[in-house]
C-alpha cells in the first residue's frame, strides 16, 4: 500500500515543508523550504509544478503498518507532544535526510579532492615545463 504525507510546519527563520512517501516497505523523504508561510493552493501549485524536481533521500526499509483513523484533537495532541520534545535519533524524515545529507557531503569532499589533486598536477607541470625551458638556452 503507498502512502505519501506532505508536512508544513516553521522551523526560525522558514516555512518548511515534509514530504514523506511510503510504498511497498521503503520510506522516502524530501524537505522543501517555503520562505513565507505557504497558503494551501500555492503548496498544492508548487506541487504540481515541481513535482519532478524534487530530491528524494535514499530509501529507508520500514515494517508496513496499517494506519487507523485518528480523532483530530489526539492527533493535534499527539502533534504537540512530539514538537515539545526534542529526541536526539531524530523522526525517520530527519534520519532519511540526514543521510541524503551525508551522501551530498561525501560526494563534494570526492569532487573537492580530485580537483584539487589535478591542479597540483598542473602546477607540477608548469613548473617542469618553466625548468625545461630556464635549461634550453644553455
């Protein structure tokens, strides 16, 4: 059963919102920043329109759970009690970023590396080619 679930909530100094899908036991994420508060048909526009752009975090496993309908006001309590704690490990959305996040980390410090290393390659080069030439005239 697939099962997505958008969440905008502020976090200083943005609107953000939590777009979280599950199917066939993997559970994906992706976070978009508002800006301003969001009304409910510019969310559902941006949506529509940006659908293909977003970035999704790579798949968690998750066990399947079957989802029962929750009285509002519980669900609005249960809501509170989570925003008024704070756990250190993170809801499933945090972890899934967390690692997209290190994934984009890991790859920048690769790309990072390499370009480094070729410009010391080329200033080795040039440096040889400099000697090379200092020699030639004598």
């Amino acid at each position: 059963m697939a099962s997505s679930r958008l969440t905008v909530y502020f976090e200083d100094p943005f609107w953000v919102g939590l777009y979280e899908r599950e199917d066939g036991g993997r559970y994906e994420v992706s976070r978009i920043v508002f800006g301003a508060e969001p009304k409910d048909y510019e969310v559902y526009a941006f949506l529509l329109a940006q659908w293909s752009r977003l970035r999704f975090s790579p798949a968690l496993e998750t066990e399947q759970t079957q989802e029962r309908r929750v009285n509002p006001k519980r669900m609005q309590r249960r809501i509170q009690r989570e925003l008024e704690r704070t756990a250190p490990a993170g809801t499933k959305a945090q972890q899934a970023l967390k690692l997209q996040q290190e994934e984009g980390k890991l790859a920048r410090r690769t790309r990072s590396r390499r370009q480094r290393e070729e410009e010391k390659e080329r200033q080795f080069a040039l440096r040889e080619e400099k000697r090379r030439e200092k020699h030639k005239g004598h």
